[in-house]
C-alpha cells in the first residue's frame, strides 16, 4: 500500500528556511521572554519534530504553517489524512477576529470539498485547548472528528503517531474490502451467466438430439413411402404411411415451437440478469 498523504495545516510550525533556535530567538525578542511563551517555542519545535519524525517513516506529509497556503492545499490536493490546528494566533495575515475558529474553517473547507468530489477525509483537530474548553473536543466529536489534546510530550506524539497508524490500517482495510468485493462480484457474474445461460443450452442440445430422431425417422418414412410407391408393394397403403410421415413432422414442429418459445424466454431472463449485474458494477465508485 502507497504511504499516507498527511496534510499538517498548523501554524505553529516552524519555517524551514531558518533553523529552530533563530526561530526561537526572533519569537521570544519578539513577544517577550516569558514562561508562557517559552512554551509556545517549545510546542513549535515539537510540531517542526513531527513533521521530521512523520516523513522519517515514509509519509508523505504537506505541512503549512500560513491560512492562505492551508486553503490553497486543500482546493488543489487531495489527501488521505489533514490533522488541523485549531487556533491561528502566530499567522499575522488574519483578522483577529477569525484567528480562534480559523482551524474550524478549514475543516469546513475540506468537508466541502469531500462532498463535492464523493469522498471522505479523516480529520485530527489538534488543540491544546481541549483541557479547558471541553466543548471543542464535544463539537469535533459530533463533526466525526478526532479530538486530540496538543502539548510537547512525548505521550501526545505517541497518541497523534497512534491515532495515524489507526487511520492507516482503518484506509487500508477499506481498500482491501473493496477489492474483495469487486472480485466477489466477479465471481457472482461468472455464477449468474453459468446459471443462467447453462440450462437453456442443456435443454436446447436435448431437443436438437430428439429432433435429429424425429428427422431421421421422418426421412425413413419418406423413403420407405418412396420404395412402396416404385414397388407398387400393397401390404402398406400409401395414404397410412403419408399420414404417418405427416404425423412426425407435425408432431415435430410443435414440440420445436413450443420449446423454441420456453428456451427464449429463458435465455432473455438471463440476459436481463446479466444487463442487471453489468449496470451495478458500472455505477460502484
């Protein structure tokens, strides 16, 4: 199975074109060297050790740290898991007012876009402020999300890392049912023509061996009213063997309209099964 295609739309992590602790420095010059803050650097290290540690395993990840970039990757991309931040207080593009809900936002964003192209992203919020806001984590849990608290531990990357394999064996589970299922409709088609078609054509080579009986005997008469006739042999009336003949072949022709008649209407029952089964696999995604 191909790796997972994460999408990590956070701002909290850090900028790859400078290293971590000129990061840390301008952000603490910045804001104010305090403990609060302090640990806010900490948590965008422990973001920017995800991203690292995600495609160390063979993920492949898209992380943003910017709102334009995250909307941008979900309109043009697709992926098979997007773990969202919910608060986007370090991206300065954003009015004040949409930085708290802008995580939400993006989870819209991709839920629309699933909708309009028949599919379903699995989403992670992740936020520190479940602990304190108990609603966040109530609210992502009825929008089939998974809530996960955030915080630089080492038991919240072994969650995240936890709930990511989850996803995976979940994704690949799904697939492997699906391909079970198109080769179970497979062998469902194969046992509707066998059943459907075999029958008919047993009953069929049945007739046709008791009509080459039926002509052979025919033909026989036919014959043998020809020699009678060359003969002038009078031990069997011409008019009882013509009738005779007669019989055969009459009795020929019914036999062959009316089983002619019950293999057709045999054959067309198993055609529309057939058309059925053929318009159900054309129309599974």
């Amino acid at each position: 199975m191909a790796a997972l295609h994460i999408l990590i739309a956070d701002d909290q992590i850090p900028p790859g074109e400078v290293s971590f602790e000129q990061f840390r420095k301008g952000l603490l010059a910045e804001h104010g060297d305090t403990p609060h803050n302090r640990a806010f650097a900490d948590q965008c290290k422990f973001m920017g050790e995800i991203v690292q540690e995600l495609r160390h395993f063979g993920y492949g990840v898209t992380a943003v740290r910017l709102y334009a970039d995250a909307v941008r990757k979900i309109s043009d991309e697709r992926f098979d898991l997007a773990i969202i931040d919910l608060g986007w207080f370090m991206d300065p593009s954003l009015p004040r007012d949409k930085v708290e809900a802008a995580g939400w936002d993006l989870c819209k964003l991709l839920d629309e876009n699933d909708a309009r192209n028949g599919r379903r992203t699995p989403q992670i919020v992740f936020s520190s402020h479940f602990p304190d806001r108990p609603e966040l984590s109530l609210r992502a849990a009825q929008e089939r999300k998974l809530p996960l608290f955030k915080e630089a531990t080492p038991t919240v990357r072994n969650s995240l890392m936890a709930a990511i394999g989850f996803v995976e064996a979940t994704l690949a589970a799904e697939r492997t049912d699906g391909a079970s299922s198109a080769g179970q409709f497979d062998r469902e088609l194969k046992n509707i023509l066998l059943t459907s078609f075999k029958e008919p054509l047993n009953d069929y080579r049945r007739w046709a061996l008791l009509t080459l009986v039926f002509v052979a005997l025919s033909v026989l008469m036919l014959a043998a009213g020809v020699v009678l006739a060359a003969t002038k042999t009078e031990r069997l009336p011409m008019a009882t063997l013509s009738s005779a003949t007669s019989l055969v072949s009459g009795t020929i022709s019914a036999l062959l309209y009316k089983r002619l008649a019950a293999s057709q209407k045999a054959m067309e029952s198993g055609r529309k099964q057939v058309l059925k089964l053929i318009q159900t696999l054309a129309e599974r995604p």
